[in-house]
C-alpha cells in the first residue's frame, strides 16, 4: 500500500514467471495512510482463499477490503472502522479477522460476510499487556485457535486464545522475549514461532527465536535468541515447506538465512549472517515469499524498491532484479 497520507492506495505488480514485477495499477483504498513508517508487520494481507484483499488505513482508523478477481484485478467492496486509533496489522483466518489497534494497544474481531463486509463482533475488543506497549503485529496460529501480538516496548509475546464464537480470552498470556525487541513472526507448518528480535537497533545485535505454541496456547522456547549477526531484523518470511526462514536487517541492507529444523532449531545459512544484500537497493523492510516457494521479495526503504530473489534448493538467494519507483511511505507486502 502506499500508505499516503492524502489518501492511501494499493499498488499492484504482475509477477512473471521468472520472478520480475512490473506496475499493473493503483487502487484508492477510500482512506488515510499515514505519509510515514509504521513499524508494522501485516498492514495488507490476503484472505486464505485469495479472493479478499484487507488494507489498513492507519490514518483514518478504518480497513478496506478489496475483491481479488481470477485476473487479479481489485476491487473495493467494503470499508470498516476499525475498532480503535491506529490500526497497524490484521489477522485473518476464514471468515474471522482480528485488527491490532497500535495507539489503542487492543485488538477487535469481525466476520467477513459472502459480500466482503466486515461485521464487527460485539464483546471482541481486547486490552494488550499493557500500555504504550508499542506492537508491530498480529497473526492467527495455523490452526486458528490462538491469536499472538508481538509488543516491542515491553519484550513480550501476548497470546490470546480464541473460542468457537470467534471471541479471544479476556486476557492475554505473556510471553517474556527471549530477545529485545520482538517484531515480526511466521509459523512453519509444524506450529513452530519464528520471532526476530531487533536488539533496539544495536549493531550486529538482532536475533531470531524459535517457540512451539502448545494446544493450551502457552509458548515454550525452542531455540532462543539466535544471532543473526546483523542489525535490526525486523521482519521474517518462511518458505512453504517450512525448511528456510529469511529475516530483512533494515539496518545492514542485509537478509540472513537459516536452516530450520523440524524440531525447531535454527542454523545460518551463511557464517557471517549475509545470505544476500539489497545494497544499492535500499533497507529491507518487509517481505513476502510466493506460494511455491521460488521467489522471496523484500520492500525497500531509503530507495522506495522491492527487491526480487531467486530461492536456492540450499536455501542460498540468487539476486533477480529490483522494481523502483515507490513512494517512500510505501508499506506491507502480499502474495499471490
């Protein structure tokens, strides 16, 4: 999305079959982006079926949702508040979607209609852990029984379970960071929580943390704090078959690669953390791998690009090409 104050819009790009992005359009969401960065993770994000579109407009408080049609052409079909100030990050899982409100520091839940509304389910808004807990994302577990927040300012995990009714727990379980500065998690197929920490920005500082959600929705600590020997890894993406993670260093235009083991255990890719470089090409912020696992995209910072990587049998990234042209307050990426 753009992410433009004035009125924010999601940009469009064909994928090739070689993995090259060209512009396929600009579609107004109806409402406010920001104009700037919002430490987010999750801010677009497609429904499991593909069909629907969620968009956040953190600067009027509302969430779009476009139709996705077999030619991959938007269309808007709905628009709702969302619950609360500052809408960052939504979790989608079937009919049932969760939007973390960051100034509020609460969730709110919504089914989603056969039309594409966004009916908001009454008694669903939850506190966090605390206040001015500073979040950057929400995901549902792969089963659709819990939900987790990550909260930057207090180091923790915040972990909601979610009912039948589609209503979470009155409150959250707190999960202690076995890193600084929980940001962004994906779960592999086997309910395992990958979890960058970005150290606040220290140098060479940042790690990743692996957890198994248990059915109780309770997170044991697998492998902690594992560093990536960059700086500032904010964001994460996993393959589809669960066996490479990628975190984007914002601070060392830098993507380290690991192994992950089906017990959960991490190991690099590279021994000096680097598995590939956006360099010239700007700060990794967030990024996306394609559905067939072939292709990893970063969104770039500073030089408003995404950046497109071919993924290795071993797990290595092979530099494909670099789309440009962004605006700068660009945010957020999906895939079909």
């Amino acid at each position: 999305m753009s992410n433009a104050s004035e009125g924010n819009a999601v940009l469009a790009f064909r994928r090739a079959a070689t993995g090259e992005l060209t512009p396929a359009g600009s579609f107004p969401t109806g409402g406010r982006g920001t104009g700037g960065g919002l430490g987010n993770i999750g801010g677009v994000v497609l429904s499991q079926d593909q069909h629907w579109l969620y968009v956040v407009n953190a600067g009027s408080n509302d969430i779009t949702v476009f139709a996705v049609d077999d030619d991959d052409r938007l269309t808007r079909v709905s628009k709702a508040a969302s619950g609360g100030d500052h809408p960052i990050s939504i979790a989608v899982d079937d009919d049932l979607v969760y939007i973390l409100n960051a100034n509020s520091d609460s969730i709110t839940g919504f089914r989603a209609t056969e039309a594409g509304h966004l009916e908001r389910i009454s008694g669903s808004t939850r506190a966090l852990g605390a206040t001015g807990v500073n979040p950057a994302q929400i995901s549902f577990s792969p089963d659709g029984l819990s939900l987790v927040i990550t909260e930057k300012a207090t180091n923790n995990l915040a972990v909601f379970g979610v009912n039948r009714a589609g209503l979470p727990d009155s409150a959250p379980t707190i999960q202690p960071s076995a890193g600084p500065t929980p940001f962004g998690f994906s779960f592999t197929k086997r309910r395992t929580l990958l979890v960058t920490e970005a150290a606040g920005g220290a140098a060479n500082a940042s790690s990743v943390s692996s957890y198994r959600l248990g059915r109780d929705g309770r997170l044991t600590l697998v492998e902690g704090a594992v560093p990536t020997k960059q700086t500032a890894a904010c964001w994460i993406a996993v393959t589809p078959d669960g066996r490479y993670a990628y975190t984007s260093n914002a601070a060392s235009q830098s993507i380290t690669g690991f192994q992950v083991k089906p017990s959960g255990d991490l190991t690099l890719l590279d021994a000096d953390g680097k598995t590939a470089s956006t360099g010239l090409s700007g700060n990794p912020l967030d990024s996306v791998i394609s559905r067939d696992g072939q292709f990893l995209y970063t969104l770039n910072g500073g030089r408003d690009t995404i950046s497109a990587f071919r993924i290795r049998q071993d797990g290595g990234l092979t530099p494909i090409a670099t789309l440009s042209g962004l605006p700068a307050s660009a945010d957020g990426l999906a895939i079909r």
